[in-house]
C-alpha cells in the first residue's frame, strides 16, 4: 500500500526518536511491499526559531493531507521562561484541535526483563496489561486563560458529547478486551466530574456486557501502584490522564517504553511516544527509541490497518527487551541508534525464519 507520513521531529530527544521510528516503519515498508513517504515538518521551539510559530501554516497544511503522523516529542528550557509570549507545547496542542484527534490511547504492557527495573515488588507488577484512553481535546488544557499582574485563571470546561464520544470509545475498546472500564474524576470537588461521572454511568447502560466503575483520582493514583493489574481501561479527563500515564510508566521500568495513538479525528492519527523531550540527556544517543517505535506500530495498525506489520514490529521489540543491550535508562549500555537496529536486526531475523 501506499501511505503519505507526516514526521515531526520537534526538539530535545524528539528528532532522535523520530528518526529511529522513521528507521523502522522503513524497514517493514521493504520487507512487506509497501511504499510509504516521510515529509518531515517543523513543529514545536523548532518551528518557533526558524518560522516564530510553534505550529506554522506549512505543518498544518501537511498534517491536513496526512495518512498519518509520527511525532518525536517538543519544548525545552530555552523556550520555557515563564513569561515568554509563545511555547513550544502551544503548537501540539494546536496540532491535536485542528486534527481532533479526541481519543489519547496510551498502552501498558510489561516485558519481564524490564519490568524487573520497576521501583515496585514483583508480585504487585504481575499480570499487568491496561490501556488509559485519556482526552485529549478538551478541559483545563483548552479553556480560557487570562492573566494579570495579581492573578490567573485557567478555565475547566467539558461538553456532554465531548465526554460521551471518549468515554463510548473507551467501552468499545473494552469489549476487545476483559470487559472493565475505570472512569477516573474528582467528583468529590468539580462539577466537570459530576458531568463526567453522569454520562459515562449513562453509556455504561448501552454496554451491558461491560462493568463500569469510578474511582477519584487521588486514591486512584495510589491504586496504580498498589494493585495495577485490577485494572482494564482507564478512561479520564485530558489533565488526570497526562498525570496518571507518566506514573503508571514506572510500572513498566521507564518512561521511555511507552508509546501513545491519537485518534478520532476525521483525518490522521498522531502517533508519539509519551515522555517528553528529555534536555538533561538530548543530543547524546542516550534516548530509549522503544516507546516512538511501539508508536510507530501502533500507527501501523490504527491508521494503515496493517496488523501482521504492527505485530512484526511489537514481536521484534519483545525480542530486543529480551536479549539485546538497552540503553541506560532500563540500565544498559547501549545507543539510541544501537537499539534501533536491534529491532531492525530483529525484524529481519524474523522474516528471513519465516
Ligand atoms: P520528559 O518526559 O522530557 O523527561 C522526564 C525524565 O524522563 C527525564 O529525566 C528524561 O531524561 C527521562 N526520559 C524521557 N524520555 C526518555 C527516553 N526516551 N529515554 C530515556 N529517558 C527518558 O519530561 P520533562 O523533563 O518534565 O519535560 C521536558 C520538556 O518536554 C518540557 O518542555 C515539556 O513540556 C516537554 N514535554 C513534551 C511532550 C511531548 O512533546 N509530547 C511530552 C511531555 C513533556
Ligand atoms: C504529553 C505532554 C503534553 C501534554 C504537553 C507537552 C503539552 O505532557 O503529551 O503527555 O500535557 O499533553
Ligand atoms: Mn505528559
């Protein structure tokens, strides 16, 4: 088949790990027939040094045109001053509300090997296979903000429909899987909860075969450490979910394992890995390439359909979490660039047995 990739490199880390997702998506285009093209586009404090816009009118045009998209990650200290006018994260959050991209599907699988490194006791991690669906275009990240000399506000607004289309997603997914969905809010203390909690006990009815339960996301952030294999799906708000995903990484040895879809929208997925763009270890090959790669399958499947392709390369990052060198953050030695063609090595190894 043919696909048009749109590739954002973006900052720090960002363009290491792109172009290790780039590395392989080309590898399975050979190795399976297909003819895929790479546009790389700026995005981010990039596009802000070079166009003074974090997400400039040539990127958008391409993501518009885009099969899909694979992003590195963006921002960093020297566009972090507080005060300053425009931000690098402005520009994927403009990205995500112009491809409405609503659904945030951020996996958690753990590989033994790696999961040894986890900070928890093995018998807590045993058995742990959940997915967060976290909203993406709507809530605190997109209400009004203002800003004075005295004070600031950040406004937190949901929509019926914006809750319901996510939380409907969130059951579909977990008719695919063990039939659990986890709503996480503060329904204790906010009205967007209290919403929240009503709409998602309402589609719950047009799910009979799926169990529904609420948690509050305090004692659910606990309940991820204490017992994550309890969990299914966890479907939640666009803040609860950027908070809970980055804690529930550690379950899984490093935040540079997981991968994330962005999806719904009537165009592209975007596809990234979940971290950020790491500037105390950038420019160094030190990058753990494993979550932008597992993207990169993810893409595969969810926007080209390609499932044998997607599970080549899921089977080939198993196949390095098990045998090859890792990089230092899951305690090994090993490059960025090393461990990109492991999985490559992999894949090909793989299809040469075949
Ligand atoms: P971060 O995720 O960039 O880094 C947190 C820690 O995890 C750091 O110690 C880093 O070295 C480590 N880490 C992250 N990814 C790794 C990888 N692939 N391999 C090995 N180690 C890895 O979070 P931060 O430091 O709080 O944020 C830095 C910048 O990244 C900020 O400007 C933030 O806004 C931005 N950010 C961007 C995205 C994105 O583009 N999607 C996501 C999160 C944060
Ligand atoms: C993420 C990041 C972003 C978010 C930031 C950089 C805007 O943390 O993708 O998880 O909060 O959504
Ligand atoms: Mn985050």
């Amino acid at each position: 088949m043919k696909a048009s990739i749109v590739v954002l490199p973006g900052d720090g880390i960002g363009p290491e790990v792109a172009s290790a997702g780039v590395a392989v998506l080309r590898q399975i285009a050979t190795r399976f027939g297909h003819e895929f093209t790479f546009a790389e586009h700026a995005i981010g404090g990039d596009a802000i040094d070079r166009f003074g816009d974090p997400l400039p009118p040539q990127t958008r045009e391409a993501l518009l045109a885009a099969d899909a998209v694979l992003l590195g990650a963006v921002g960093g200290p020297k566009w972090s001053d507080p005060n300053a006018p425009v931000r690098p994260e402005q520009g994927l959050l403009a990205m995500r509300k112009l491809l409405g991209v609503f659904a945030n599907v951020r996996p958690l699988k753990l590989h033994p090997r790696t999961a040894a490194l986890s900070p928890l006791k093995p018998e807590r991690t045993k058995g742990v296979d959940l997915v967060f669906i976290r909203e993406l275009t709507g809530g605190i990240y997109f209400g009004a903000k203002t800003r004075s000399e005295h004070d600031a506000t950040d406004e937190c607004r949901y929509s019926v429909e914006e809750i319901e289309r996510v939380v409907r997603h969130a059951f579909a997914l977990a008719r695919t899987r063990r039939r659990k969905v986890t709503s996480v809010d503060k329904a204790n203390v906010l009205e967007t909860s209290r919403l929240w909690r009503s709409v998602a006990t309402r589609v719950a009815a047009d799910f009979p075969d799926v169990a529904l339960e609420h948690q509050l996301v305090d004692s659910m952030a606990m309940h991820l450490l204490t017992r994550p294999a309890d969990y299914d799906v966890i479907v939640t708000e666009n803040m609860f979910g950027d908070i809970l995903t980055d804690e529930a990484s550690v379950l899984a040895g490093s935040l540079g394992l997981s991968p994330s879809a962005s999806i719904g929208g009537p165009g592209a997925g975007v596809y990234e890995p979940i971290h950020g763009s790491a500037p105390d270890i950038a420019g160094q090959s030190l990058a753990n390439p494993l979550g932008t790669i597992l993207s990169a399958a993810m893409l595969l499947r969810h926007s080209l359909g390609l499932t044998e392709e997607a599970a080549a390369v899921e089977a080939a990052v198993d196949h390095v979490l098990e045998h090859a060198d890792l990089t230092r953050d899951l305690g090994g030695t090993a490059t960025t660039h090393a461990v990109t063609r492991a999985v490559i090595e992999a894949c090909n190894a793989k299809a040469e047995a075949a």
